[in-house]
C-alpha cells in the first residue's frame, strides 16, 4: 500500500527544545518537500530535496533543519531558533524531472508550543 | 512577493450550482498548474491539472480553464455538492523540477 506518513500527527514542545517531525514514502519517489502552513495561509515551503544527500531551503527555512540519508526518508527538525513554530506541517513527495507529476501529501504533523 | 495568488478567501455556493475558483499567477516560467483540495487536519489531495500548453482540461465535474496571456487559472465545479466544501489551493510548477509554488487557498462553501 503505497503512500507518504507523517508521525507524529500532534506533537507539543516547550520553548527551548528542538523536535523532529518524520516523513517516510515507500512510492519510490526522488524529490521530498516539507511545508508549513498557519491559519487561513497557504503552504510555504521550508526545504525540499530532489536527491539523496541533497536539499536545498524554501522560502522560510530559517529555524529548520533537514536531512536526507535515504530516499525514503526526509525528516523535519524544527529548532529553538524557530521563533513561532506552532503551525501545521505538510510534507510532500513527487517524482522528479520528465513529464509533470502531482505532488503526494501525508496526513500533517500539528506542531504546538506550550 | 507571491508568484501564485488566490484573490478570494472564501466562495459560498448553493448546491447544484457552479463554484468559480480563481488563480492568478506572476512566473511566465510557470510550465503545469495543479489543483489540490484539503480538508481540516488533513493533507491536500490533488484534483486536477493542466499542462501550459492546453487552454482547458476536464474530469467529471471539474474543469480547470488557463489563460496564459492572462496568467490566470480557474476551476470550475458543476454542479456543486456539499461535500465539496473545503479549501482548495491551486499550486504551479517551473520547468526546473517538481517544486511546486502554491497560492493561499480559497475555502468553499457549498450549501445545501
């Protein structure tokens, strides 16, 4: 059952701490993107990566950090440097390159700061 | 400075008629244009696209229309059901990879 999980789905953090949102796709995806969306906004895109071993910032990366070690695999880290990260955080798979391909979207991780 | 605009924040619709959703969008590189629909706690779920070089797509009862001189995008849905009412985003695509660029939503109402 192919498809893009985000865990956990809420999630709370006191001021000061670093959190980790995890995104898994099993849909052999190249390109992984993690976006942010707040009350009545759009989604704006933190980081993306196209390959493994590779990301590159979005439009409001500062206070977040990314890895990506497998294909499958692009975790979220939101820092203490995020000055107001209680938001819904998406992310997104797609292929790569070639013939335009929608994007694929988990469930959203709920981030508040308490 | 947003390249992708949803110039209405909310569209309140009967049921059984059309729901006009629009989109505007600044980037001429802007190469394939997507839909997507999204409910409360939930991730969007794409609904329909349309390539730069097409004017007009359809599927079932929803059309996306393009007009490219104008850069602007609409989607239509007809007829309109309540279980239609949700926030829909449009979203566009450059011609260097897959990144997509999305609007700010406009949230449909459709009343039964």
């Amino acid at each position: 059952d192919g498809g893009i999980t985000q865990s956990p789905k809420y999630l709370f953090r006191k001021e000061g701490q670093n959190v980790t949102l995890s995104c898994e796709q099993n849909l052999n995806h190249d390109a992984m993107y993690w976006y942010r969306q707040d009350p009545g906004q759009g989604l704006r895109l933190i980081y993306y990566s196209q390959i493994v071993n590779d990301f590159q910032k979005g439009d409001i990366a500062e206070g977040y950090s990314v890895s990506r070690e497998k294909k499958e695999s692009f975790p979220l880290t939101v820092t203490s440097a995020q000055k107001n990260p209680t938001a819904f955080y998406l992310c997104a798979s797609s292929l790569y390159g070639g013939e335009a391909n929608e994007a694929f979207f988990g469930q959203g991780t709920r981030l508040t700061v308490v | 400075d947003q390249q992708v605009k949803q110039n209405s924040p909310s569209l309140s619709v009967q049921e059984g008629r059309i729901s006009i959703l629009n989109c505007d969008y600044t980037n001429s590189m802007f190469d394939y244009f997507l839909w997507y629909k999204k409910y409360p706690a939930e991730g969007p779920t794409f609904l329909i696209s349309i390539s730069s070089i097409k004017d007009k797509n359809e599927d079932g009862r929803f059309t996306v229309f393009l007009n490219k001189s104008a850069k602007h995008l609409s989607l239509h849905i007809v007829p309109s059901q309540p279980g239609d009412s949700a926030v829909y985003f449009c979203a566009a695509r450059g011609n260097a990879g897959n990144m997509l660029t999305f609007g700010g939503g406009t949230r449909l109402m459709v009343k039964p």
